[in-house]
C-alpha cells in the first residue's frame, strides 16, 4: 500500500533534509534573554523580506495574530475584518477571549473588503460606540480560494484605515505564494499594512514557527505580549534555523504548487457532480463544491483510494498542494476522484 497523499494543507509538509541538518547544529541561547543568535538572524531576515523594521519569531500564525491584535488594540474595540477572514473564523474566538475585541466581521467577496464597506463601517465619534480599533486583511485569502489580492486592491482598503488613523494588520500566512502567484515583491503586498504576519510552517515546509513584523516600537510591546500568551521560547534557534532555510530554499518552488494545484482543478472541474472554478486557482488551494453530495462522502470515498483532504463545510472540499504533492500524485488523486465521480 503507496502512502496517502495528503493533501488536507500544506501544513502537513515535512522538513527538508537540509533544514534537519540546519537545525541539528544551530547556534543556540536563551531567546528571553534576547541570547540566541539563530532566532536574531531569522528575525532580521523575516523583517527584511516582509519590508519592515522588525519581526518577531512566534510558534503559530495564530499566536501572531493574537500578538497582532493584542498589540494594537484595547480590550472594548472593534476590529473590522472579513466574515470568513481566519482570525475571525478559526482562531477559536482569541480576538473576543484573549484581546476582548467586538468583532466587526463584513462580506469578503473574492478575499476582497471593498474600500467603500470598510468606510461605511467605521464607528463615529459617539458614545454609544465601541471605538474602531483595527481593520484586519488576509492575502492570499484562504477562505476565498487561496486567492491572491494585488497589490493595488490592498492599498486602497488600508488607505481608508490609513486616512482615519487606523492601524491595519495583515494575515499573509501564506505571503510567498502571493507573490510568487502576482509575480511580484512581497514588500509590494505588505507595504500598506503596519503590521503583517506570515507563516515559514506551511508551503515553505519548516516544521513550526510563523512571523510578525512591523516597526521596532510594534515589535518590541509584541514581544511582551507573546511573553504573556506563553510564547516566550528559551533555545528556539533549533527551529528558527528550519525557518531560515525555509525562506533560502523553498520560496521560488512555489510556483510548482500553483501549477500542480490548476493541473488538479481542471482535471475535477471535467468530472461530473464536482463544482470548480479552475480559473479562480491562483495559489495552492483548490476548493470543490460537491453539489447536493455531502462533502464527508467524498472525503471518506478518496480516503478509501488513498487520497486525504478535507471537508470545509457540508457540501465544500479543499485540496492544498505543496512539495510533497508532485504532478504524479496528482494524475493520481484526479484518477481516485474520477473512479467516485464517474
Ligand atoms: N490555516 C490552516 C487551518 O487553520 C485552516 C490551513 O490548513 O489552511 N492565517 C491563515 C490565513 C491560515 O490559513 C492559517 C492556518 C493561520 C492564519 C494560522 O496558522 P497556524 O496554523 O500556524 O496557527
């Protein structure tokens, strides 16, 4: 029996021989001390790469964002933030229980908050009010498709944030594959945003650890409130150096993922009763409504003939590809689907 291919997300990708090997000898020291110089390196190479001053190294993208929202917020506000945004709808509530934030969550057509819905949205001055306290962008946007939002279209929402005095904070847990699908800098994409968080655990494969950047000042207060959520880690540079090798080696790789994930869309757009837009795939997700079929069924169909993914909804699947996916697997799952399908 050949393993399964997973393809529930490109969290499940294992790491490198090269990053086994970094990590083996990293250089290491207590990082609470600010003492362990493969954590410094890695976060001055993540602020480098994201265009701002500083980063901080975090275990989760989830703890990135809670260390986000809890550095720019007080407890009572609102943020403004997409309804299927992550941080609204699956971080287990952290923005109400962990920064007492009232959520303000708007419709996200195609991963976009139009710039005139935030406006309409932002609190005035008045008592009766929680005051607005953060407006919160995803790019690529998982929920929407893995779409990737150009840069243009994220500057003209943080500009409304921008002109009203609004801190903006940017969920690009999977910034590569942004820039790497729009072709451009990924300065480009995070330039409008004050802060922004990325993650090295997904397609960049490093077997834990995410970023958060923004200016010096940010990051220094950020680093107090990881220190109270627990993420204050003492000899981290063992993972920091999987992260390091993460952001040398596999960012440009990516494209093969974006490929291999338009290769498996069109190959289950032709397959009755499967609905999928295979022109929306932009990045490395491939979301498939399975029409009136409960989407459990297709997953324990595939799971069957060795092929893993996950159910998003009642009668929603995802497909994530990522370096352990290869065109091979892929001729693979399409052969799976269409044995259930056909
Ligand atoms: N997303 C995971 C699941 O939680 C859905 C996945 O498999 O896609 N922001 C975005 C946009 C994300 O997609 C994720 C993870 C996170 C934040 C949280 O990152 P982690 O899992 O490191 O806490």
């Amino acid at each position: 029996m050949q393993r399964p291919i997973d393809l529930r997300s490109d969290t499940v990708t294992l790491p490198t021989e090269q990053m086994l090997r970094a990590m083996a000898t990293a250089e290491l020291g207590d990082d609470v001390y600010g003492e362990d110089p493969t954590v410094r390196r890695l976060e001055e190479v993540a602020a480098q790469r994201a265009g701002k001053e500083a980063a901080l190294f975090v275990p989760t993208g989830t703890m990135g964002n809670a260390v986000a929202v809890l550095t720019h917020t007080r407890r009572g506000q609102e943020i403004i933030v997409g309804v299927d945004a992550h941080i609204y709808d699956a971080e287990a509530g952290g923005l109400a229980v962990l920064a007492g934030l009232l959520a303000r969550p708007l419709e996200c057509p195609c991963g976009r908050l139009e710039p005139a819905v935030v406006e309409a949205a932002l609190r005035p001055d008045d008592v009766h009010f929680a005051r607005t306290g953060l407006l919160c962008l995803e790019n690529p946007h998982n929920a929407a498709g893995g779409v990737a939002v150009p840069a243009t279209e994220i500057r003209a929402t943080a500009e409304v944030a921008r002109r009203n005095g609004l801190p903006v904070h940017l969920d690009a847990a999977r910034l590569f594959n942004a820039a790497v699908a729009l072709g451009v800098d990924p300065v480009e994409l995070t330039a409008p945003a004050d802060s922004v968080m990325f993650c090295l655990s997904k397609g960049l494969c490093a077997p834990v650890g995410s970023l958060l950047a923004g200016t010096a000042e940010f990051i220094a207060e950020a680093r107090r409130n990881r220190k109270m959520l627990g993420g204050g880690m003492r000899q981290a540079g063992v993972l920091a150096a999987a992260g390091l090798v993460a952001l040398e080696t596999m960012v440009d790789r990516l494209a093969e993922d974006h490929a291999n994930a338009q290769a498996l869309a069109q190959g289950l757009a032709e397959l009755p009763g499967l609905e999928v837009d295979a022109e929306s795939v932009q990045t490395n997700m491939v979301y498939v409504g399975t029409g009136l079929a409960p989407a459990a069924g297709l997953v324990e169909a595939l799971k069957a003939r060795g092929v893993l993914i996950n159910a998003v909804g009642a009668g929603r699947v995802r497909f994530v590809t990522h370096k352990d996916v290869d065109r091979e697997a892929v001729a693979r799952v399409l052969t799976a689907a269409s044995e259930i399908q056909g």
